[in-house]
C-alpha cells in the first residue's frame, strides 16, 4: 500500500516512454502493431474513481498522440478503455468483496486475466484502427490491423505480467 500513490505515475511515464522510443517503430508484417499502453488501463484498481480513470488515460493517450502524430487517436481510444475497464473487470472477477484489487495473474487468476485483458484490449485496438483508417472501403486491411495488433500486444501484456508476478 505504501507505494500505491506511486504505481500510476511511474507506470505513465515507463509506459509512454517504452512506446515512444520502442514499440512506435515496430510493425511486423506491416500492420501489427505493439501498443503496450494498454497495460496502464488494464491494470487499474477495481475501486478506482471513473472520472480519474479517464483522466489518467486520456493524459496519457494525449501525449502519446503528441509524439506519434495520431491527432486524438489514441486518446480517443484510451479514454474509452478506461471507461469500459470497470465493467468488463467486473465481468471476469469472481471476488465481489475486494474493491481494491489490481487485475493481474496473481490477484485474479491466469485464465480470468487473459479473458479480461483480451477483452479490453480487442476492443481498444478495434476503436483505435477504426479512428486512424476512419474508413472501412479497406476493410481487410483494417482486420488485419485489428487482430495482428491485438495478439502481439496480448503477447508483451502477459510476458509483463508474467514477469511482475516471478518478482512478487
């Protein structure tokens, strides 16, 4: 609990700073995308006021959209996370008690965590494709975006959580 007041802040300025000089400039197969940001959104408090969520979240998606040349795209699609987030947790958490659980493997389960963060990361990347394309005329190509962008990010959210729960 002691560092709790810290966890957000210190997660913002990694996160952002990962995926500015990092994953901007990953595309496998020219359309899949790492967007590890997500994370942040994921790994909100369950009892977490809303209007902080999306604040921090948008904050967030905004300075992302200031270095990656995305005009409010991406915190278009991250205040929409944040506002989704409650709602799906509570569809795949089983505690009904704990109002300050932080989702991860360790706190929730393995099999609920992986439901829930591809839940919310899907949808996140379906928002997300569907500001940046602003057209569907290239329908395949914004499926491919979707669902390549979608597992890979998957991928590096279950390797990071992986790795926090072989430290705890």
């Amino acid at each position: 609990m002691k560092y709790d007041f810290l966890r957000l802040p210190l997660l913002f300025i990694i996160l952002c700073v990962i995926q500015v000089f990092v994953f901007n400039h990953i595309q496998l197969f020219g359309c899949a995308s790492p967007l590890i940001y997500v994370y942040f959104v994921l790994t909100m408090k369950k009892g977490m006021a809303k209007w902080g969520m999306m604040t921090w979240a948008f904050a967030l998606g905004l300075l992302l959209d200031t270095f990656s040349n995305t005009p409010g795209v991406t915190a278009a699609s991250m205040t929409f996370a944040a506002m989704a987030q409650p709602y799906l947790l509570d569809l795949f958490i089983t505690r009904e008690g704990d109002n300050e659980i932080t989702p991860s493997m360790s706190t929730i389960g393995i099999k609920p965590f992986i439901n829930y963060s591809l839940v919310l990361t899907g949808g996140y990347c379906v928002v997300f494709f569907t500001l940046e394309m602003f057209s569907f005329l290239n329908w395949t190509r914004w499926l491919e975006c979707v669902v390549g962008s979608t597992l890979l990010t998957m991928a590096l959210v279950l390797a990071i959580d992986r790795l926090k729960l072989k430290k705890d």
